[in-house]
C-alpha cells in the first residue's frame, strides 16, 4: 500500500487529515461488462501540510495504473480546445513574440493544445505517457513522445525551450521533485514555465470536491506552489485565474530573477493572504460544506424518484465519479451517463456501474439531466437550448462559477 509517511513538498511529516472521501475505485478505470465488480478501491483522504501548507492525498495510486493508457481526451470539448487557443493568443501578446519559438508540453494528451502553436509554424514537441492518446496526437502529425516525464526524460530530450507546458498535469506528479528538476533543465535562461492548474481557492469556494480524485496528488494555491519552485530556483511572476473547470489558475513561472512580478500576481497573492486561504480552518469549513451539498442532492435525487422522473447523467468525467461514490449514488437513480467522448462508449463507471452511451444516439430523453460535466455549463445550456425549452431540467450539482 502506497500511503505517504510525509508531506510530498517540504517532505515534514505535520500532516493533519481534513477530508475522507471513503474508499473509492480509480475514477478513470472505465469498465467493460466483464470487469464489474472486480475494481480495486484505495483511500481518497485529503491531508493538510501544517508546514508548507499545501493540501494532498494520502495514498498514491501508482502512475504506471493511472496514466500508463486512460481515456481523457482533451479534444472532446470546444470550451477546453478554445481556452487553449486563447492562451495561445495570450502568450503571444503578453510577450509580444514576432518569431517562432520551441515549446514543450507535458501530458500533451491528443494535442489539441500544441496543435494550435503547429497552425502557426512553431517548433512543437509533446511527452505523453497514455499509449492510447499518444497514437491518437501522433496520427494527428503531433510530434510527441510516449512515456512519463521525470529528470533522466528531461536529459534524453536534452533541448531547451522557450516555453514549457504542463496543462492539468502538474498536480498528478509521482515524481514531484525529479519532474520539476527536469522542467528547470530544459528552460531556456529567459524562458517561461507555464502550469495550468485547479486552483484549490476555487476548488474551495464552489465546493468542489469531485475534483479530489487519485490522479491529483496535490492541491495548491499560489502561496503553495511557490514553496515547490523555489527548491529548484523557479518562480512565479504572473499569474491568471480562468474560468474553465471551475476556476483554473495559470502560473507564469522563470528562473528566479529573471522577470519582474506583476501587479496581477501581487494583487492575487495578497487576496490569498487576506482570506487566509492557506489556513486549516479553510479546509475544515470546507469538509463541513461537502456534507451539506451531499444532503442536498440526494434530497433532490430521492425526491425526483418519488415523482417517477427518469434521470440520466450528462458526461462522465473521472471528477463525476469521486460524485457519484461519495453520494452513493448508482444505476437505481441514474440509468445512465451520456458521452461525447467515444473511447467510453459501451463501458460503465467504476463503483457506481452506470452504463455509458454515446449522446448522439439515444432515443428517448430524460425528465431530468444530472450534469457531472458541470464545469462546461455554459456550453451544456447554450447547446441544449431546445430541450429546455420543452422542459427538460439541467441539474448541476455542483456550486460552480
């Protein structure tokens, strides 16, 4: 059993538990009919690091089982691959480029986010260790390679860059230390970092909690992020909270000294430290509030039941299950999880074994859409207009922005 004897940063051993998920199976370990049933569940236990501050499970689920072949695309979703693009554009203004540049992106999944810096002639390499989603960016001409990033990658590799990727990855690293060591390795003196990453503040706020799960091994904030950078002589000067997913912030990252810190960055660093963001007590409140949204959704599920409504779920993102085992809930209140993402088609969600269908293919409609890809509301509502309109209720169970 993978459980940590001390906190994955500051390797202190002041670790104080804030919230138990219970034991829950791996949420991207779709299943075939056959495999129902037979999923391993591990601990999903978050701890609060009393020194550094950061929050972070307390059981790793070996890497190899994660990410070494999974079903996320990255692709399946306008609002995600526009987000991309527009950061695409944001880089580019924001250092005012007029000349093609190199950039790495790690977990660079189907490529949908280098493919926007290919459409304009950049030098693009991805390193992504999923089998499947690897062939898939290869066959999309995506120059990428197949395997874990960590330090001794980063030394075959052997080539710097202007710029450095790591879009929801970030938090998922095994080999923290030995990955970060890498990225410093590979940066150009003047170059730029860039961590996309769930931004527990936000995380915090819309409680939630579905986004704890076992591939994110930890929870920053910027205040905690910073306690990692500065071990390998990195750090943070700007920094940009987005909507998507509910709150994701993007740290501007560099070798120490080489850039001025914003205003922006200064400004969000002071408003953690006056809503005492890093605080146990933070947490502690927050564990409270799970209780209560999980109260309010059975009590909604339960009365939807009585009054015979049929209710499906919309998409089946890996944050749903966290959900959907923590509620309890299974295919007696929810018959099924409609998908756009066709590598999930035909299988059922570990734990609760809902089946999967493709949306585009159902014949009937239900009373009532259960919406697990909550983060993607404003698309979910703008494309289903129509089905409003003739009464079809969207359920987000989810407080988000």
């Amino acid at each position: 059993m993978s459980y940590i004897n001390s906190c994955r940063i500051c390797n202190k051993n002041d670790l104080i538990q804030v919230i138990d998920l219970g034991k829950q199976p791996w949420g991207n370990n779709f299943l075939n009919k056959n495999e129902i049933g037979n999923e391993k569940y591990y601990p999903l236990v978050l701890l609060f690091c009393n020194d550094c501050k950061v929050a972070q499970l307390n059981f790793t689920v070996k890497k190899e089982i994660m990410f070494g072949d999974h079903t996320y695309l990255s692709g399946t979703t306008s609002s995600l691959s526009n987000h991309f693009k527009d950061l695409r554009d944001e880089i580019i203004e924001k250092f005012s480029i007029n000349s093609k540049k190199k950039i790495l992106d790690i977990g660079s999944n189907d490529g949908t986010f280098l493919k926007h810096f290919k459409d304009i002639g950049w030098e693009i390499l991805g390193v992504e260790s999923s089998k499947k989603t690897f062939e898939i960016a290869v066959n999309n001409k995506i120059n990428t390679i197949n395997k874990f990033f960590n330090y001794e990658a980063a030394e075959e590799i052997d080539k710097k860059f202007d710029f450095i990727n790591a879009s929801g990855v970030f938090f998922h690293l095994e080999e923290l230390h030995s990955f970060t060591k890498g990225v410093e390795f590979l940066l150009k003196d003047d170059g730029v970092f860039i961590i996309q990453f769930l931004y527990m503040n936000s995380i915090i706020k819309n409680t939630a909690f579905d986004q704890i799960y076992h591939e994110h091994l930890l929870y920053y904030n910027l205040r905690t992020l910073e306690n990692l950078l500065e071990i390998y002589n990195l750090e943070i000067f700007d920094a940009k909270l987005h909507e998507i997913h509910g709150g994701q912030m993007t740290a501007y990252v560099s070798k120490k000294n080489k850039k001025k810190k914003t205003e922006t960055l200064i400004k969000l660093l002071s408003k953690e430290d006056f809503e005492k963001s890093n605080n146990i007590k933070n947490y502690l409140e927050f564990e409270k509030n799970i209780k209560l949204l999980k109260n309010n959704n059975l009590e909604f599920i339960e009365k939807s039941i009585n009054k015979k409504k049929k209710i499906f779920g919309l998409g089946a993102p890996v944050k749903g299950n966290t959900l959907l085992n923590y509620f309890g809930l299974n295919k007696n209140h929810i018959s099924k999880l409609l998908e756009i993402n066709s590598l999930r088609k035909g299988l059922f969600s570990p734990g609760s074994h809902i089946p999967i269908e493709m949306e585009n293919e159902i014949k009937e409609q239900p009373d009532i859409y259960y919406v697990l890809a909550w983060n993607f509301k404003k698309e979910i509502l703008k494309k289903n207009e129509h089905l409003l309109k003739k009464g079809v209720q969207f359920y987000f169970p989810i407080n988000a922005i």
